[in-house]
C-alpha cells in the first residue's frame, strides 16, 4: 500500500489546521501503511534483529528507539538481538542467524534518525558492514536524514547498498526520499519518524507542572547547530532560558556507567544491552519528558524536541540545523499542524509567544 503525500508547500488558507493527537494518529498510521507490507512482502515475519540502537545521552535517538520499540510490538515481531554499534558481536550475530534464521527470513532492522551520510560516520560505517555479512536476510534501514558533505562517498555508499537485493532505506522527508532515488537502487520509501509510535499517555506520566510564562530556547551544543545564527533575536520575551538535553549538559550516573560496563572487557557485552533497556533507555525519555514540560514557550533547534513537543501536545517556535534537516521534515509532514511556526532564521523577526499561533514560514 502507497501513502499519498502532499509534498507542494500551500498557503495556510489551504491547509486543514491538525491538532497534535490528529497529527499523532496521521503519521502513526502512514508508518504502518508504509512498513507493513514491506517487512511482510514474502509472507508474515514473526522474528527480528534491531541494531544500532543509540547508547548515547541524546534523548531524541532515544525516543526514536522507544518508538520503535513500540512497532515491533504492535507488528507482532519477535526480536532476537538488539544492540549498539559499540556492543554488537558478529559471533552473537551469527550465531543466532544459524539456530533461528536458517531460510534468512527473518528481518534486520537498522535504527533511524539523522546519521544516514558522512556527518556522524560510525553509524554509517556499521550500517555498511551490516549490510555486506548479510546479504540474504531482508533489511530495513529505518526512517533517516540523509546528508553528505561529499559525494564520492555517497557514490560509493550506493554501490555497497545496491549489491544488497533485499535492502529498503526510509527517507524521514521528501529532499532525502529525492536524493536516495536520485543515488540509490533499493527500494525507497517516505515514512515519518519513528517516535511517532510512542503512546501519549506513557510520556506525560513523567510530565512536571507548567512554570507559567517560562521561555526556553533549545538550543543544540553539537555540529548540527547553525552557530552564525543569533536566536535570540527571534524570541520577543525578556526573560528566557536556553540549554541544550541535560543529559547532555551534565554527567547522568546511568551514562556514565553504561559507558563502563561497555570499555571494561570484563564485563560481557550482553549485560550492557541489558542496562541500557532497563535503566538507561528510561532514564533519557523520563529526563527528556521533565525537562520539557515544564515550559510554557519552546523554541527549538532540534527536532525531538519539536517531535517530543508534539507527543505532550504543547505548542512550539522550530528553527533549522546546519544543513537543513528540521526544515525538511517541517515542509513534509508539519505544515498543516495547529500552535506550531517554522522560522528561517535568515528573515529577523521578533516573533514572541504569538508565533505559536501562526505560520511565520515564509
């Protein structure tokens, strides 16, 4: 089954206004409509392996893995291994292919999000040499971003990939769906981002009371911010806070020590995998939800903040990263959405807290 998608910009006077349940439910049901005939092309799969999962302290990886998480269950898949780029065995890995897997029909999974190029290369890198061991299993790269500084590399990526028969890449927005169709030979598909499978209710269970006529820019300390860019210029309100994830701004006892149970040799890669399901992946969404919730204006230069934003049904001001990621996903899937502006950062404006309330996309 084929999604249609509007993928022309309209003016807002076109364009039914959604509330974030309606957006919630919209994207939720294209990943399914997208995903399911795929992972179920040659008969029903009931076994998975999901890998590169984000043992890192950015809490919108996190929410990705949480959603897929919740994909899988509701799909009826059986996962069998999961684990990070850093914790992955080859010999765990083919050890379990060879006692479940033995017609390869079960599917791998490779997590999504917005490392599909040369800007965090590690995740590709492992992405690719996934793709070489396992030539007859079908696999799912999930919904990413796609960017490379150099083309060369993303020539020779799309050689690698093409020698896969049964690979299909998610494109999380029209430009990466055009330049993986441009590039690619595998099947293409557009899907939303993942954390859009996560229940509502399973988030604000951690949410905090509003601080009323609290600011926040969320600002991004990596180098996906446009750091030529003064945002502050854009928030109108006098006073206003600006901080990155705080699990990124201080040390969590739960990274660190995931972080240990991964470098020490001693200890078996198993146990990290089962840590981090069990106290680090809960401690990010529960951080992530309490450290948004509390304010009644968001100003965001990342995406998860906006997608998590969404998921708590609060409005909020989006700006653009480094090389056009949050404006790509904005113009495919958020332009019809109630209490939520899109600003380039090229065009100053004081725009305050009554750009909740409309479109200032230009």
């Amino acid at each position: 089954m084929l999604v249609e998608l509007r993928f022309q910009r309209k003016s807002r006077m076109q364009i039914v206004s959604m509330t974030s349940i309606e957006k919630i439910k919209q994207l939720s049901d294209i990943i399914d409509a997208q995903l399911v005939p795929v992972i179920n092309k040659n008969g029903k799969a009931k076994k998975c392996i999901y890998l590169d999962l984000p043992y890192h302290t950015n809490i919108g990886d996190t929410l990705i893995w949480r959603g897929i998480e919740h994909f899988l269950k509701r799909t009826g898949l059986k996962c069998l291994y999961q684990t990070s780029y850093r914790t992955y065995s080859r010999q765990k890995m083919e050890s379990i292919t060879k006692r479940e897997d033995k017609a390869q029909k079960n599917v791998i999974f490779l997590h999504g999000g917005g490392n599909f190029g040369d800007l965090w290369e590690a995740h590709q890198i492992f992405r690719k040499e996934i793709i070489r061991n396992n030539p007859y299993n079908q696999i799912i790269v999930l919904p990413q971003t796609v960017f490379y500084h150099d083309k060369n590399k993303m020539k020779a990526d799309a050689e690698i990939f093409a020698r896969h028969k049964n690979l299909t890449i998610c494109a999380r927005d029209k430009k990466s769906h055009d330049i993986l169709k441009e590039n690619f030979q595998n099947d293409i598909l557009l899907v939303p981002d993942m954390a859009f499978c996560i229940p509502q209710k399973e988030l604000r269970k951690h949410a905090l009371p509003v601080i009323p006529q609290s600011v926040l820019l969320f600002k991004r300390t990596d180098k996906e911010l446009d750091s030529s860019v003064d945002y502050s210029q854009y928030i109108s309100e006098k006073h206003f806070k600006t901080h990155d994830w705080i699990t990124i701004e201080k040390e969590y006892r739960e990274a660190y020590l995931l972080n240990k149970f991964i470098t020490n040799r001693k200890i078996p890669n198993f146990f990290a995998d089962l840590y981090a399901q069990n106290v680090f992946k809960k401690t990010m969404i529960k951080e992530g939800v309490r450290q948004i919730s509390i304010y009644e204006n968001i100003y965001t230069t990342r995406l998860h903040v906006a997608i998590l934003s969404i998921l708590l049904g609060k409005p909020f001001v989006f700006f653009d990263n480094s090389y056009g990621k949050n404006s790509f996903f904005f113009e495919t899937w958020l332009d019809d959405l109630r209490d939520v502006s899109f600003i380039r950062a090229d065009k100053p404006a004081k725009v305050g807290a009554d750009a909740m309330r409309r479109d200032v996309f230009p």
